[in-house]
C-alpha cells in the first residue's frame, strides 16, 4: 500500500512538472488605487446629489480591498453591504442586480447566498477590461438596489477609459 501512495504521489509531480514547464506566466490587470478612490468617491457623490448617503467598495479581482469609503451620513452596516455586493460581483464575474434575478425561479443560484459574503442584492458591479474582469464596486446606503446600482455605475464611468 505504501509503495502504490508513493507512486501515486511521484506520478502527480512528474504530470504538475511537465504541465507547469510548459505554462505561459499569467497576464492580469490591477486597478491602480488612484483610479479605485476617484470610482469610490464619485459612487458616493453620484447618490448624495441624489440626497442619499452611501458607501463604495472597490476590489480587485482576487477580492481584496483596494479601497472602502464610507461617506458622511452612512450607516455602519454598509461597510459590510457594499463589501459583499462587490465581494459578490467579483466572485461570479457578474454584476448583483443580475446575479439577484437568477436567484429567482426554478434555477435559482439562492441556495449560494450562504455563502460567506455572498449577496445578490443590487449595488455590486463588475470591472471589466475586455473579458477579463479586475475588480468589482459595491455600494449601499441608498433606499434601493437600483439606485445603489446607478451610483456604482457612475462611479465606474468616472474611470472607465482610463483603466488599461
């Protein structure tokens, strides 16, 4: 038994070996954290001419947290919604108010809302460039998840043509 888990084990080295000794190195794309506090702040903006008080969040694409700021006025609970909104949408590569309807129905990806952080509620987007997706901006605060949804869309197109 032993000598079939040591085979087993050299047989895994040798097929990682060979499939890594052939790999290209990953090309990925990062938001710098100026263009992720300009985002942030103009979500922010956006939804207080508006009369709301809100919070952005914006990640990178493995999740983390480049920047969150909570803007005057807003409630402590949306540091944490505007973080799983933007958690959310960067992890299924898809905006929130989408993943929320696919969380209806037959279907229904609901059962993933247990899910640490996961929250298909509207407010999270994805950053795309081209295909691949680099980061993501959640907002909350305001009375709805479309509105969220439009501050965070405005926040995105403040930085849009700059991101490379």
């Amino acid at each position: 038994m032993k000598s079939m888990t040591q085979a087993a084990i050299a047989l895994a080295c040798v097929t990682l070996g060979s499939s890594a000794a052939g790999a290209d190195t990953l090309l990925t794309h990062r938001i710098p954290v100026a263009l992720a506090v300009e985002a942030a702040t103009e979500t922010i903006a956006e939804c207080g001419k508006q009369g709301y008080h809100e919070t952005a969040v914006v990640l990178d694409a493995d999740g983390a947290i480049i920047v969150s700021m909570r803007g005057d006025g807003a409630g402590i609970h949306s540091l944490d919604s505007a973080h799983d909104k933007a958690y959310t949408s960067v992890s299924f590569k898809n905006d929130t108010l989408a993943l929320a309807e696919r969380a209806k129905g037959e279907d229904s990806i609901a059962p993933l809302s247990k899910l640490p952080h996961v929250m298909f509620f509207g407010g999270g987007i994805v950053i795309k460039l081209g295909d691949e997706t680099i980061g993501s901006i959640g907002a909350a605060g305001a009375p709805g998840a479309k509105l969220d949804d439009n501050c965070a869309r405005a926040g995105l197109a403040k930085i849009r043509d700059r991101l490379k």
